[in-house]
C-alpha cells in the first residue's frame, strides 16, 4: 500500500501532537458522539489534504470538522475551503475565546470545551456524489481497523515476513 | 442507536477473552494485513451472529475467518454456513494440531501460530451484492471508529450528557 494514512505504523492524532487543541479534539468527538457519529481523527483524503476530524453515521452522512486552537490557526489555513468536496457537512470548530465572527458565513460552526460542544451554526446542505461517498466510508473502514491493529498488536510490523 | 456492536462501550476481543485461540487471531490478523487486508475482531453482522475477524482491502473486498481453537469449539459451532452470507471469501483458521479434514472442502483453510498464518485453501469465488457489501463496510468503519475513540478518550460514555 503506498497510502501511508492506511499503514498500521502511521500515527493518529495524540494529546500531545494536537496542542492546545487537544480539548477541542476530544468535546467534538463526544458531541458528534451523542449526535450518532462516530469520528477518526487525522483523516488523509484522497486528495493528501488531512482532515482533523471525519465523522459518518449510520446512513452514511460524511462530516468533516477542522479544529483552530486559535486566531493564528485559523489564518494559517488558508485550504480549509477543499475539504468541503469531502463532506456532507464542514464545521469549523474553536472554544469559546475565538471571535466567531472571523468563521466564514456558510461553513458550520461548533464551539467546544473538552467535555462537549455546540453547534451554533449549521453548514449548507451539500451531498457527496455516491461514489466519493463509497471510498471515503471504505478509506474510514481500512483507516480504523488498521490503526486498532497496531494498538492491539503492537509488536506487529507490516514489514515483518508472514508466512 | 440500538445497536450494541457500534457502541463505543462495547468490549472488543481481548487476549483473555479469547482464551486458547489468541495466537491464531494474532498470526491471521498479520497474514491478512501483508495481503493488504485491514482487520476486525468480534464483528457482530446485521443478522446479530458475530464473526471473529472480518477484514477488508482497497477494493472494498470482504473477508470472514472463523477462528477455531480446537475440535471441541468447531464441532460446537452449527452456524458457520451462515457467515457466507456476509462475505466474499471465508476461511477457518486453526492452529497446526488440528485435523484439517474435519474442515468443509467448500471453505477457505488458514492453518496459523501467533506470527502468521498460511493459506491452505482458497474458498469457492462468491460476490456480495452491492448493497449488503456497502452495509457491512460501513458498520466496519462505525464500529472501527467507536472502538477507537473508547480507547482515545476513555473517560467518556455515551451516556454523559454533552452541551
């Protein structure tokens, strides 16, 4: 495979790789728990763009949400508009110092503490094209379980012979 | 969701839980990864059996392998047939001092210790419909993803109320 996002080595998101988003990270995942979703982080599309959050349900809505720990973030970025082609729904997430008004108009918005977030403003209708929609659900398939093998097999290297 | 399987709560396999056949789960779980199969344990199907490991690859092919760590343990298992429902390929796997003939001609054949497996026999070609094979990849990667996240933030239940 040479998607490194689908090696069992490559790492997801940590506590410390995120910073100061690390509490964003964890109240978007549980929001988006309680709404049905469940969430990778440090998703790597097709394009090689990295989405901080991809989350699908069981009908296969596919939502993205990039997290800004702060105002610098946020201006750094200036290829967030991409990850709408990848989505049903983007949110921009941030806690509750950022001023929201620098949020573009038409993308969602979430605002977060390490326990949960709300959503104060919901994204556009969009809706992925069938086949997009099929790969990034199978990317997400392939992407979890490669990465909880790692963790429950952690001695295993892909590059060690099998028989 | 009233599904137990896509809670994050529940318990994947663990090494105890799987007593005896540990290894085998191990060396298969490494023999799919180097044909470039990602790996669940513990699925539990639509039709609420569970299967002990299904995998997938790019191509968004689906695999079943039913571990078997003994006699006693094949012999106790009446449903087997029904896991072909739900797959393209299916295979037992056993450990080298079972008796292989025990084992249907019509089936797949893994013979595995903890550090791989080989392929003895290749199961008849079959062919998920479209939709059934979309279902199952996307119950792998809610499942895969709710799995994750109950490690990544295991403070968090599904129960805690979020904002």
């Amino acid at each position: 495979m040479t998607d490194t996002s689908l090696d069992p080595r490559s790492q997801p998101a940590t506590v410390d790789a995120m910073g100061g988003a690390a509490p964003i990270f964890r109240g978007v995942r549980r929001a988006l728990a309680a709404r049905g979703f469940a969430s990778l982080t440090e998703f790597r599309l097709a394009s090689g763009r990295r989405a901080d959050v991809l989350a699908m349900d069981e009908a296969g809505t596919v939502v993205i949400v990039e997290v800004k720990s702060g105002v610098p973030d946020f201006r750094s970025d200036q290829k967030w508009h991409e990850y709408r082609d990848w989505c049903d729904a983007f949110y921009f997430a941030v806690d509750d110092g950022f001023p929201t008004e620098l949020i573009p108009g038409d993308c969602g918005l979430m605002v977060a503490d390490a326990y949960g977030a709300e959503v104060l403003r919901e994204p556009p209708a969009s809706r992925l094209a069938p086949a997009r929609r099929r790969t990034l659900i199978l990317r997400a398939a392939l992407m979890g379980a490669a990465r909880l093998h790692r963790i429950e097999d952690p001695l295993f290297s892909q590059s060690q012979p099998t028989v």
